[in-house]
C-alpha cells in the first residue's frame, strides 16, 4: 500500500493558518472523544451527522460538528495527513479566508451526497473526509506536476500528483458503485460517496484556482517557487 508522506510545496503566497488550526482542531477533539469513556457511543450520536435527522431539518449543526469527529486512530491519522500534505499549497494561493468557506463547503456538499444515497440511515457520519477529498480535487487541478512522495514499505519515491489523486477518485468511484450491488452506498464503515461528492466539489472548484495560481506565477513567481 502506498503512504504518502510530503509533496512538492508553493514557496511564498499566505500562511496556511486554517489548515495547521483544523488539524489541531481535529486532534484535540479526537483526544476529547478518547476522555469519553463509555459515553463514547452517546457522544458519537450527538455530534455525528444522521442522514435520517438531517433529512428531516434536525440537529442540522451536525453536519459542520462531524466533519471534526472520527471513528479510530487509524481515521484521524490517515485524515490529518492527507489534510497536512495537500492543503498548504491551496491555502497559500487563495488566501485563508476563501480557504475557510471552501473546506467546509467541500464538506457540506460531501454530506449531500453520502446523504442522497442513504437517505434514511440511522447510522452516524463523521470524520473530515469529505471537506479533504474536496482539499484532494481542487489539487489536482491546481498542482497536477507536483511531485507527491509516497511510501511503499520501506522505499521512498515521488508521483505527479494527477497520477497519484486520480487512482485515488478512481478507487473511490470502484467502491462506490460496488456499494449499490450490497444495498448500501456505505461499506466497511466508509461514506465512500462523501468521497467522491468532495473531490468532484474541490476538482470544479479547482479551475479558477489554477487561473489564480498561474497569473500569481505571471506576476513575479518562477518555476523555482514550487520546491521539493
């Protein structure tokens, strides 16, 4: 399986203070969930997005309140480095504040769609994986050269990012249509269509970011400014 582990980085432009803020925001109620004890259960259906409530206009607070929950060390570790690799570069070319609105929108639109395809489930959604896949596709239109290095057992080597995030869509999309033939868009635990509705939302939203990135480069940036 391949890990990845850093990427090439934009050099100037703002200071990703939104993404490092949401990656402690995350760890830490990811230690408040460990202090829960055995109200753990309760406090996962409290602040996780239910499909059937929200359907129905209720407790609709949840849908920003999950995106900072998750299920296992395993999920927060998996997210928050996918979360500390690809966003910087994004939040260095469009600023912190338009950074802000476009995560959590990644993430609401990513709730539209695990919700379309379960409508009436009762089972609680959380995690920051929606908002990142959304992270995911605005990069790869954004930054499609940029080396992404991965790990693969002990062996270090890089990527094009275009190559790297799409078998990653790609995997996505097989998951998610294998889902329909067991009755559920949900399998092994993983909204794989929240995936898949985020990285569409952050893809199309990556175009004009792109424009902003090269007339940036137009401007005074040189090929230089993208360093490993």
């Amino acid at each position: 399986m391949l890990f990845p582990i850093g990427d090439d980085n934009v050099k100037g432009g703002h200071y990703p203070i939104v993404s490092y803020t949401f990656l402690a925001l995350n760890i830490l109620v990811f230690i408040l969930e460990m202090n829960q004890g055995e109200q753990l259960g309760q406090f996962i259906m409290n602040y996780g997005a239910i499909p059937a409530e929200i359907t129905q206009g209720q407790r609709l607070y949840t849908l920003f309140t999950s995106m900072f929950l998750h299920g296992s060390i395993g999920h927060i570790v998996g997210n928050m480095l996918f979360l500390w690799i690809f966003a910087d570069n994004i939040e260095a070319v469009i600023g912190s504040v338009r950074f802000l609105i476009f995560y959590l929108a990644g993430g609401l639109v990513a709730h539209a769609a695990h919700i379309f395809f379960n409508v009436d489930s009762g089972i609680p959604t959380v995690g920051a994986s929606g908002a990142i896949a959304a992270v995911m596709g605005a990069y790869m239109i954004m930054f499609p050269q940029s080396r992404v290095k991965v790990l693969f057992l002990i062996f270090p080597f890089r990527v094009p990012a275009l190559l790297f995030l799409g078998f990653w869509i790609f995997s996505q999309f097989q998951n998610g249509l294998g889902s329909f033939q067991i009755e559920t868009a949900e399998t092994d635990g993983i909204a794989y269509w929240a995936h898949i509705g985020g990285f569409v939302f952050g893809a199309v939203r990556g175009f004009p970011f792109r424009n902003e990135y090269i007339r940036s480069l137009q401007r005074g940036y040189r090929d230089e400014d993208l360093v490993g």
